[in-house]
C-alpha cells in the first residue's frame, strides 16, 4: 500500500514536470502527449489498488477488533471488502485495457478506439467516495454503544473516523474530475485533480498509520494519554487476575473494546437481577 502510495505521487510529480501536466495541449508536443498519456495509464493503475488495499486493510483492522466480541458484525465487513475488491478489479481493467490496442491510451497516432477514459476516472471517485463513506460509518453504532468514557469513546470514534479526511478529499477530488468528462483540453484540466490525487494518496498513508499513534504517544507524550491510561485501571481492577494480556500496541485498543463490553454485559445481567428480585420475592 505505502509503495503504491509513494509510486502514485512520484508519477504525478514526474507528470508535472515532463508530461504537460496543467499545460494546455496545443502547446505539447506529441512526445509530451505520448509521455503525458503513459504517466496517466501508469499512475491510475498503481492508485487503484493502492485505495483497495488501503480499505481492505481499514476493514482487518475492524476484523481483529470485533471477531471476538460481535462476530454477526463479520459479515458486514465481509460484504463491504468483497464490493470493494470487485469494483476495484473491474475499474482496473477498464483503465488497463479500455484502448484497443492498449498503445493507443498514450499514443494518439496508432489506429484504434478508445472508451471514455474521463468516465472511468470518475466512476473511480464516486465509488471511492462513497466506500470512504461506508467505511467511516459501519463501526460508529458499535463503538458508541460501549460503556467506555467519553472521552476515551470519542478517541477510538475518532480513530475509526479518520477516514472523514480522506473522504473531504475524494469528494474535492470528484468535483475536479467532473470537468474532465467532457473537457477538450485535459492535459491543462487535470493539473488540480492531481494535486489532490497527490493529498489523497498522502492522507491513505496517515490513516494506515493512524491506529498505532497511540503506542507512540505512549513512549513520546505519556501525559497525552494519562487519562485514557487511567480509565484502562479502572476497567482492569474489575477484571480477574487471570484475564489474558496482550502484547502493546494495537491490540490494547481491542483490550479496551473487550473489557467495555464485558463491563457492558455484567451491567445488563446485575440490572436483570435487580428486576427479577421483586418477582421472585412475590
């Protein structure tokens, strides 16, 4: 993912400065389109799937934090990684090979055709944005219903909700890309929806990073994260002594999630308890 990422950014740049990237076409030579149309093919190609394996990886990250204590919700991030991996394949088979041959996509004097490339890439934006969406929203009902603190709540929605960023971005990105469809200049179109393809694909690689910070902080900002430190006592002087321990990292945010939904579930047995008493009394 990180070197897709990278090889996205770096073709970009190289576009801008020897493809004609944000130069109006009139002013190319056909070498410069040439070499403009292979970084177009080359930079889609390797960003489509550097975005799947950024979700797919947001979607384990979900899976190692939830099989344990709500496995039904399995089978919702199966659904969303098998519709992202499918429309993922099929955007990038369009882009590899929608010119017949495959040469006319960077080379305008070979005989050929060509489907709407323009479409492709906005096609691409939408069904980004909208699995951006989807993956900001599917574990809020989860987390919010779990008897953590608020501010420790608000920390892991934030961290799951990271992908608000890039989401903000893709739609920026969309709204660049629509001009494009129907645009006779797009050498000098498509200079802004790079700059943000370039932002997006430097967003990915913080929200991949994001879910460890917290280790980080652990060791380079320890006050940071007292009260959160403070709130794990709490729940861990409830627990018996041989509650299994994790290794740091990640996975103390899933020792979070567990013990919140222990917690949770111990209160719902005491409540049922406390009803049933005048019950059995009478």
């Amino acid at each position: 993912m990180l070197d897709s990422c990278l090889g996205t950014q770096a073709i970009i740049l190289y576009g801008f400065g020897h493809a004609g990237y944000g130069i109006h076409a009139s002013q190319l030579s056909l070498s410069q389109l040439s070499t403009y149309g292979k970084c177009m093919l080359a930079a889609s190609t390797i960003y489509v799937p550097a975005l799947a394996f950024a979700k797919l990886a947001l979607l384990m990250l979900y899976y190692r934090l939830l099989q344990a204590t709500h496995p039904r919700y399995i089978y919702a991030i199966y659904a969303v990684g098998f519709i992202i991996a499918g429309y993922s394949l099929a955007l990038s088979l369009a882009l590899i090979f929608g010119c017949s041959p495959i040469q006319k996509s960077w080379d305008v004097t070979v005989a050929g055709s060509c489907i709407n490339i323009s479409g492709v890439y906005l096609a691409t934006a939408i069904t980004n944005t909208i699995s951006d969406v989807t993956l900001m929203l599917l574990p809020i009902p989860i987390v919010w219903g779990l008897r953590l603190p608020v501010i420790q709540k608000i920390g892991v929605l934030c961290m799951f909700g990271v992908g608000f960023l890039t989401t903000s971005i893709s739609i920026v990105r969309l709204a660049t890309l629509m001009p494009l469809v129907t645009s006779q200049d797009q050498t000098h179109d498509i200079a802004l929806a790079a700059v943000f393809i370039n932002i997006e694909a430097n967003t990915i690689i913080i929200c991949g990073s994001f879910p460890y910070l917290r280790q980080f902080l652990r060791y380079h900002a320890p006050r940071w994260i007292d009260y959160s430190l403070g709130s794990r006592r709490k729940y861990s002087s409830t627990e018996s002594p041989s509650a299994p321990v994790r290794k740091p990292g990640l996975t103390q945010l899933q020792d979070d999630i567990e013990r919140a939904v222990n917690h949770t579930d111990g209160m719902a047995s005491v409540e049922g308890n406390i009803e049933r008493g005048p019950r059995e009394v009478l």
